[in-house]
DNA sequence: GCAAGGTC
C-alpha cells in the first residue's frame, strides 16, 4: 500500500537536503505553501512530504492575565500568537498544519537535540492533533549527507521519543516559573518605592552571567598590587643587539634585583649550552560558534553577537554551513573534495586549495568540541556575491580556518642558548620556520615571527652589553569583555551556543553591566546583593547543574515533567512570599538614594561606606575583604623593600592597580 | 513588559 508521509524538519535548509536524499530520482518537485517552500518526494510506492518549521512554533505563555506574581498556570500557544516579532512563523504553522491533511504517517526530523525532539511534538500534537502523535516517528541524523540521511530514513524508531520531548519541555517549564516571577518579583520591587519604568529580568542563566562580572569587580575593587622585579639584557654579536632573558622572570625582592644587576652588568659570561630542537605545531581545528566569536573578537573587535549575525546572513546563502554547533570536527562523510574543488574556483583561496587538493589533504584535525546535531563550521565552496564587509571578514575568516584545519603541520627550528654570567643564567632564544604549513594559508590571522639568533658556539663569550632591572607591580585580572565572558560562560556550561552572546546583551540592555571592558553598574549590584538575599539560586551555576541532573533522570524514562513542574513551584512559593513581604525595602535598597548612607538605626555600620557591619568587624563585606588584602600584602611589601607600615599604605593609595575599597580603608586610615 | 531556547 502507498503512504503519504509528512515529514517535519527545524529549518528549511534541512528540508532541501532531506527532500533531495530521499527521493528515489535525486529530484524532488518543490512547490509552495503560500510562501512557505516544501518539498515532494518520491520514494518506492510512497510520497513524502518535507516541510520546515522554522525552530519552536509553539511556546509557553501565562494563563490568564495580569503583570504580577507568583504566577504558576501557563499554556503552550503558538509563538506567533505571543509577539509581533514571531509573527513571520504564522506561515510555516499554517503550510504544516494545512499539508498534514490527510497522511498516513508523520516524521520528526527536526535537529538530532532536546529542542529538535520538542519541536516537532508541539506542532504534531498542538497543530495536527492527538492523533497523529500515535503515527509519528523520530528520524535521527547529525549530518546532512545523504549517505546518512537514507541510513537514518531506514533506522528510524517506530515512536517519537517522549521522555526526551518530556525533558525538553520540563527544561522550558522551569526557566519560565523561575524567569517569570524573579523577574516580575525584582520589578515590582523596585517600582513600589521609585518610579522605574524599565523593566528588569534575571533567569538561570542570566544570574550566574551577571554574578560572574559581580565577583571580577569585588576582586579588581580589593586588590593589592605586589611590586616585583624584573631583570632585561642585552649582548652584541657582529655588530647586531639580541636580548637575554634572565632564567627568574621575577624577583620578589629589590635586594635581589641588585644582586643580579651587580654580578652581571658589564660582564661577560659564556654559552653553556645550545639546544636546537625541531618543533611542530599541528593544524588549528575547524570553529564552533565560540571560536568562531573569540577569533573574531581578536581581529576584528567584533561583538560575539554581531559574529552570530554575520554567520546566519552566509548560512542563509548557503555560503557555509550552519554555524550553532558546539563541533570541532568534520565528520569523514562531508566530502572535503568537493568543497575544496569548488572553493578553487574563487581567485583569492585558488593556490593554497590548489596545493591541497594535489596533496590529497581531505581530512579535517578534529577538535575537543562535540555537536549531536551540527559538524564544525566550513565553507560549502558556492561563491559568495555582494557580501557586507563583516561578512566578507568573517567569510574569510571561516575558509582559512578550514583550508589550515587541513594542512600540514608547521615546523619550526628552535635554538635555546644557555649564557652563565658569574652563575646567574640568561637565554638567547631563535626561531626559524622550515615549512609553513597551515599558518600559509591562515597567515592573516596567526602571528608567527621568525627570532634570528647568530651562529654561537659552546664555550663562546658573550658580552653583556646593557642590563637593567625595573620594578613592576601584579596587577589585578582583567575584567571580562563580551568576547571573554561568553568564553566564561561556556566553561561553566551555562546557555547554549545560540544564546549566550544574546543574553551578554541583555545584561547591557538592562544596565547590570557596561563598557567595552565590562564592569557592573550599581544597578547590577543591587540585583546580585538581593538575590544573593532572596534567591541566591538564581545567580548560582548550580541551578542549570540541578537541573539538569533532572532532566537526565525524565531522557531516561525515571521521572515525568509534572513532577519537576511541581518541585519548582514548591521551591519558588516560600521565595516570592519573602519577595512580597519585602518590596518596599527591597525597592529602597534599590534605588540610589540611600547611597552611601547608614542603613538604619539599629544596624551595626561599616566605618567607610556605612553598609550592614559583617560580625567581628568594622567593616562591612566588601571593606572587610579589602582589609584583609591590605594585611596580607603588608607582609610582602615589607619582604621586598623592607617598608613599614604608614610608608606602606602612602605608597599603596599612588600605586596603579590598587582597588578602590582598600584606597577608602587607607585614605581614612591615613585621615 | 519578564526566561531560555529554537531560527528568519
Ligand atoms: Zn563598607
């Protein structure tokens, strides 16, 4: 018996690729759906449909109306039912909901994830109806090949996956409960004793986002800087200066840096020893989305969501691949050769793909990164026309990236010279690269610089022509910038590839943080200091750790979404009652008013800044940490100059890197 | 108007 079969895909591009594999001929008929594109194949007796969503249709929504909280009844409606910005989804609701009249069966092939999975059941069970759900099946695949694509179509389970699509909508769940009224809770909040009229959020991932740049400024604000020495020397050869590292490159007392510069300035020492050593560094992997965002934020200064958008613009012309993976690795089914062979047709790649191609150089260094769904992102060969300058870099960007994921290492010789000067030990280093390799290819974007060092034989003398040593202080971490807090974020596995430069941006949005060079804003502050009071799991890591745990437990079939459901709401109902208790005096800690003024009466007070005193100290938590630094520091200012106390604290408040709560401790220290 | 997650 012939079937129709409609089969459902997350994005249209997916749709084309499906649609071309399965059909019999390699030649599916496409046709429209008002404007919605769909495709028709043939395969055996049957007829399949392929259609696209264009990722979630469906989404939670409250129930009932009113801006308040607690709120705890919500519904699943479609997404563009919800807001003016989804409204272009409408389309791709009505072409799925109208072409599944009348099928014999239905197909999930949405990405090979949690949220593929929820996709399609929403739009089967919410657009279709009940009973198609019982003739759906779940189609797997990580690759859009169609070697994989016709092996997944004849391995495909004969039910969808529900405890994965229970996971998945549990996950949505819990981070709308907690969103919804944390966020509405700190609004609120703040408006019951100023008038605020924007609106603040916080959420699971943006409250560990935000407590990161927090904890940065609490540590840059008490940090003591540590003065230490360095030693710089130089020797002439031949007419020709070559700098002499010295075997410390610190020295923590001044006493020290005497005793190097009295041994060995304007002596001679010898070549102890000469070390030449070849050195070969491998081929850097094809990018994720992260290094992809960090390679463009180091040349181009461009902001990780800017880089998001100019990778979609090229994915949507079909120029690269799609670009939300979290893969370092080009699966051996991706036929490199082709892509490569198309690639040299466009003059500026033509002599390094050229090479490749003649060397048979078709297989990809894989990297860390892992992706269910996505391979690394790699140019597809198709030539791009009338890109934006962005996207012109980033293009470039991507195809070097792969051309050198390909190529051979780079090798280098090495020279280590040892020189002993009255027993103190200082290196000569060279450099020279024998084969470039894959930096050839990727040269715009990798700093790799040849050192001429001479010819020295062992036993040789070498003059120390100049030597003079400075002292420098440490200085504090730097603080995050876009680029590096995304990178933080990832480390701490919090957001996904696709959201996390998004949600760098509603930090700024808010006003929680600012500058190129993130620092948080007092609104910020007063955000984490409250939640640290009423919620502290929402600016905690372990939340997502929780709660993922969680979801693992409903993949495997151990547990259902109602229950993680109703545990949310029994952990939030306590929160948002001290929540409701409060406002008024969450709201005026909130505001800036009260800045720098004592809290009330019968508080004990920091002597600074007049902030709630922590037990057994003057000093509030901030002034109290900064205090504690400024003891600690004291014992290795007096171990490398020998300073006292007062002589100490003068010096400390002139001192770059200083932060400024143990400056407001040694200002009132020193009246 | 609020989240985080898809994708245009
Ligand atoms: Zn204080």
């Amino acid at each position: 018996m012939p079937s129709r079969i409609l089969i459902i895909t997350e994005k249209p591009s997916s749709a084309r690729k499906i649609a071309y594999a399965l059909d019999d001929s390699g030649s599916p008929r496409n046709a429209k759906y008002g404007k919605v594109s769909f495709y028709v194949a043939d395969r055996g007796d049957d007829e399949l449909v392929v259609v696209s969503a264009v990722g979630h249709l469906y989404s939670i929504e409250q129930e009932g109306g009113g801006w308040t909280y607690p709120v705890f009844g919500i519904k699943w409606t479609p997404t563009y039912t919800q807001s003016k910005r989804a409204s272009y989804t409408k389309q791709y609701l009505d072409a799925i909901t109208g072409l599944a009249q009348n099928m014999d069966g239905y197909v999930s092939a949405c990405d090979y994830d949690q949220e593929g999975s929820l996709i399609a059941y929403n739009i089967i069970k919410h657009g279709i109806g009940d009973k198609a759900l019982v003739k759906s099946r779940r189609m797997l695949y990580s690759t859009l090949t169609t070697k994989e694509l016709v092996s997944a179509w004849g391995s495909m389970s004969s039910s969808l996956d529900f405890p994965v699509i229970a996971a998945g909508k549990a996950r949505h769940e819990a981070d709308w409960l907690f969103g919804i009224n944390l966020s509405r809770a700190l609004t609120i909040s703040a408006r019951s004793f100023i008038d605020y009229k924007k609106v603040l959020s916080i959420g699971r991932v943006q409250g560990p986002a935000l407590k990161f740049v927090y904890d940065l400024e609490q540590s840059v604000q008490s940090f003591i800087p540590i003065p230490y020495w360095k030693v710089s020397a130089e020797t002439v050869i031949d007419g020709i200066t070559y700098s002499l590292e010295y075997e410390k490159p610190r020295l923590e007392r001044e006493v020290h840096a005497k005793d190097v510069a009295d041994a060995c300035r304007g002596k001679t020492g010898k070549a102890v020893e000469i070390k030449t050593e070849e050195s070969r560094t491998p081929p850097p992997p094809p990018f994720n989305l992260g290094d992809l965002q960090r390679e463009a934020y180091r040349h181009f200064k461009m902001n990780p969501s800017a880089t998001l958008e100019a990778a979609e613009k090229l994915y949507l012309g079909a120029y690269i691949s799609y670009p939300r993976t979290e893969s370092n690795k080009i699966p051996p089914s991706i036929d490199v050769k082709d892509i490569l062979e198309n690639l040299s047709k466009n003059p500026v790649y033509m002599v390094e793909v050229k090479e490749l191609i003649s060397q048979k150089r078709f297989r990809s260094r894989p990297g860390k990164g892992d992706d269910p769904a996505h391979p690394a992102i790699h140019p597809t060969g198709q030539k791009p026309r009338r890109l934006k300058p962005e996207e012109q870099r980033i293009y470039d960007l991507i195809v070097r990236r792969f051309l050198a994921s390909l190529g051979k290492p780079l090798v280098q010789l090495k020279t280590d010279v040892t020189v002993d000067v009255n027993g103190h030990l200082f290196f000569m280093r060279g450099v020279l690269t024998q084969r470039q390799g894959w930096a050839q290819v990727y040269a715009p974007y990798y700093m790799s610089k040849d050192q001429h060092i001479p010819e020295i034989k062992k036993g040789q003398d070498i003059p120390v022509t100049k030597l003079s040593t400075r002292r420098q202080y440490t200085k504090p971490s730097p603080r995050y910038n876009a680029s590096s807090l995304v990178r933080k974020m990832e480390q701490e596995k919090i957001g996904t590839k696709a959201t996390r430069s998004n949600i760098v941006d509603t930090l700024y949005y808010r006003g929680y943080i600012k500058g190129q060079s993130i620092f948080v804003s007092e609104l910020g502050e007063k955000i984490v200091e409250t939640l640290e009071r009423y919620c502290p799991e929402i600016i905690q890591v372990k939340l997502t750790r929780d709660l993922e745990e969680e979801l693992e437990y409903i993949a495997a079939g151990n547990k259902d979404a109602e229950t993680v459901f109703s545990d949310v709401v029994a952990e939030l109902k306590p929160i948002l009652t001290k929540f409701k208790e409060n406002e008024i005096q969450i709201g005026r800690s909130m505001s800036n008013t009260i800045q720098n003024k004592p809290a009330e009466e019968n508080i004990a007070c920091c002597k600074i800044c007049g902030h709630e005193r922590v037990d057994t100290s003057v000093f509030c938590h901030r002034h109290h940490v900064a205090y504690a630094n400024i003891e600690a520091g004291y014992q290795q200012w007096r171990y490398a100059l020998g300073y006292q106390w007062l002589e100490y604290l003068e010096k400390l408040v002139k001192v770059s890197g200083s932060g400024n709560y143990a400056k407001e401790i040694i200002t009132d220290i020193l009246g």
